[in-house]
C-alpha cells in the first residue's frame, strides 16, 4: 500500500557525506551531512548544505575550501559520531583514530553562500 508523505523536502535513499574543513589555524575537522548531492556533470560539482551556525560552515567560508566523503559502513560509527559531536569543543579525528588528510590545492571556481 502507497501513502503519500505530502510535499516535503525528503529525498530517500541518501548516502552519508563527511564533509572536511580546517578551521584558522589549521585544526581539521569532519562533519556528518544530510543535505548534499550533484549539482552538476560539466563541470563535476556538488552542493552541501549546512546551517550557518556550524564551525563547519565557518570553516568553508574562511579558507574557501572543504572536501566531500562519502564512507563505507564499515566507518558508520565513525559518520555517526561526526554527525553528533561538535568540532569546536572536541578533536573528532582524535577520538574516532580517523587520519585526516589535505586535498591538493585546487583553483576556487564555486560559489558558498
């Protein structure tokens, strides 16, 4: 049996994105993100969502830059806990033992907002 939900901003099934910022003075951090998806093929693009009040957010906005993962089950609690846990009063790669990594500096064509 069929049941409409209404008109919702739901989209299921959605994989789980981490996505990564480093804070002003170079702290890493990771955040669980439920709004995220493709934006574009040409060229490849994503959007993230996140509320302007997350020390992600701030991260992103400073250094102009932040990377998207999309883990394996076999790091669901590691995702979990990035979701839950707020990077500014603790370091998330430190109690998950997950190894942060840059990315290769890329030249900025997006847009954050």
């Amino acid at each position: 049996m069929k049941k409409s939900l209404g008109a919702r901003s739901l989209v299921f099934p959605t994989p789980v994105w981490v996505v990564g910022t480093y804070d002003k003075k170079g702290k890493p951090n990771i955040m669980t993100v439920a709004w995220g998806g493709m934006c574009c093929s040409k060229p490849p693009c994503v959007a993230v969502s996140l509320r302007k009040a997350t020390y992600s957010y701030a991260n992103m906005v400073e250094r102009e830059a932040f990377t998207v993962n999309v883990p394996s089950e076999r790091f669901l609690k590691e995702a979990d806990y990035a979701g839950i846990a707020s990077g500014r009063e603790t370091d998330k790669f430190e109690d998950t033992g997950l190894t942060p990594v840059k990315s290769e500096p890329r030249p900025w064509r997006g847009t954050l907002c």
